[in-house]
C-alpha cells in the first residue's frame, strides 16, 4: 500500500512544533510540521506523533491511539479525550493526504492524474467556505490542477477540524466533469 507507506514516512519525517498560539500553529502544518496547540513540550508533540504514526501502520484506530497516548504520557497530559480524538482525526486525514500527493507525484502516475476533485463533508456543520471550494475550480467545478496555487493551499484538510477530502482526477474523468480544457485535450487525444 504506497499511500498508506507515504502516510507513515511523511509523518515521522515531519518536525515537530508546539505553541499555544492556534494560528502560529496552523502556519506550521501547513509548511509540513505536525503540530499541537497546548501547553507541551517538544518531546511529547514527538511522542505523540511516534504513537500516530505507529497506529496507522497498525491500521489507524482512533481508540488505540487515544488509550497509547493516555497511558504514555500520565493520563494523555493536558490533552482530554475528546482533543486526542480530534489530533488523531486531523492527523490521520494528513497524512493520508500526503501521502497520496506523495504517492500522485511519482513519475509513473504524475502524468496519469494531472487534476484534483475537492470533496466538502456536506452535512449541517459544513463551513461556507469548504463548501465554497467545490465550485470554485475550473468552469466552476470542483476540479483543480494538481500545481494550482489555490490548490496547493487549500487542499484537505486545510482548517481546524477540516473533514473535506479530495481524489485524483485524470483527464478523461475532468472532461467528463465538464473542464473544458480537458474536453479540449480528449477530442485531440482521440
């Protein structure tokens, strides 16, 4: 599984970084860290994505992960359970998301897959602007190119809490989605 393989390297090769500041935060993951808000040292932002990392080569079960966490650091430290569920869920989305970028950008599927869908969670606590993102794209689809600077910045998850996800898209598949330019490309192509 080279996805799941990606997830796991990009997680542990990433830094770690620690700050009360959400914000400050935020900026941080999206240069690659994973990073915990809160009052922690270094050392357990590190532990606890060790134990992540870990529990996603293991198959990624969000129970597991929070019993690791409490029972190696007295009780999950400042973290409640409900907050380890959400550094689980966030995390566990990134680094699936790394991961398939990371696995799309091998040279023998870079070609295959030049675009991306973007997927709000629609349901009642959707965020105007994650639903936003699905028609946003080109000819107002939800498609992206994969080396589109608004995709770069905003694919899932890119918030707090975010539950949107994304697929790759080949050009065929865009065409049938209505982006003209991949029409354009399939009539040549054919």
């Amino acid at each position: 599984f080279p996805v799941l393989d990606d997830a796991v390297e990009v997680l542990e090769s990433s830094r770690v970084y620690s700050s009360g500041d959400y914000r400050e935060v935020a900026e941080e993951v999206q240069r690659g860290a994973f990073a915990i808000t809160g009052d922690l040292a270094e050392q357990q932002v590190q532990e606890i994505r060790d134990i992540l990392a870990e529990n996603i080569r293991e198959g990624a079960d969000m129970k597991a992960f929070v019993n690791n966490v409490q029972a190696r650091l007295e009780e999950g430290g400042p973290l409640s359970e409900s907050r380890l569920e959400n550094i689980f869920r966030t995390n566990v989305q990134s680094s699936f998301s790394n991961g398939a970028d990371r696995a799309l950008s091998s040279p023998m599927v870079v070609d295959a897959f030049p675009s991306r869908a973007y997927y709000a969670t629609t349901d009642k606590r959707v965020r105007h602007t994650h639903i936003a993102m699905e028609k946003l794209g080109l000819n107002g689809t939800n498609i992206y190119r994969a080396d589109d600077p608004t995709w770069l910045k905003f694919r899932p998850p890119w918030d707090y809490a975010c539950r949107c996800s994304w697929s790759p898209v080949s050009v065929e598949q865009a065409a049938r989605r209505g982006v003209e330019e991949a029409m354009a490309w399939w009539e040549r192509a054919k």
